[in-house]
C-alpha cells in the first residue's frame, strides 16, 4: 500500500529528501511525474487518466507534506522499508489503508519510475 502523510505533520521536511522517487512534496507545491524519475513522454496514473509527464498536478495537500501515490513505491526496490516512515520524527507516515497494493506492483511501479 502506499503511504500518506497524517494531518500531525509538523512540516520538519525530514522525509522529502529521503524519498528515492521524488513523490514527497511541501504542502501547496505542485508537482509531476517526471521530477525524479526517468519517466518522459506520456504517463498513465493509476487511475487509468493519461498526462503529460512534465504536466503539473494539484497538490494533494495545502497545509502539510505529502506524498504522490502514483509515484510512492514504498521504497521497494531502493530499501528493506519506507525511509519517510523511518526518519519522521512524530510518526505521521502511514501505509495508506485506501491504497493497498503488493510488493509486485510496487516494484512494476518502481521498474517504470526509473526505467
């Protein structure tokens, strides 16, 4: 599953530069698919809604960090856990029980991140 940032976020930024897919942002910050990652050219998000890679997206979230679900891979292929998860220092990254998903598509996700 992925996971998402609580509302107890106290906006420290520890787990922005932690995360090797680029998908953590401040809260209020746009971002892409491509920032990060190889990914050029199109892209087809999870929700099946094709977009321009460089294309900017909404923030999910105004007043805290957050994390990018098409882009959360868990750490699966990079570390043996969430390195978001593990450097917060009030515990506010979760495994996002909306987002369930194996450790097989984390690493298809992961393999098309950075291909």
């Amino acid at each position: 599953m992925a996971i998402f940032i609580t509302d107890e976020c106290i906006n420290c930024g520890a787990c922005e530069p932690e995360c090797p897919n680029n998908a953590i942002y401040e809260g209020g910050v746009e971002w892409n698919m491509q920032e990060g990652t190889t990914v050029k050219g199109d892209y087809k998000m999870e929700n099946g809604k094709i977009v321009p890679s460089d294309e900017m997206q909404h923030p999910i979230e105004e007043e805290f960090y957050f994390i990018a679900p098409d882009k959360c891979t868990e750490c699966k292929g990079f570390h043996d856990e969430p390195q978001c998860a593990a450097v917060c220092p009030v515990d506010c990254c979760v495994p996002d029980r909306d987002i369930v998903e194996t450790d097989e598509v984390l690493l298809a996700r992961q393999a098309k991140l950075h291909a």
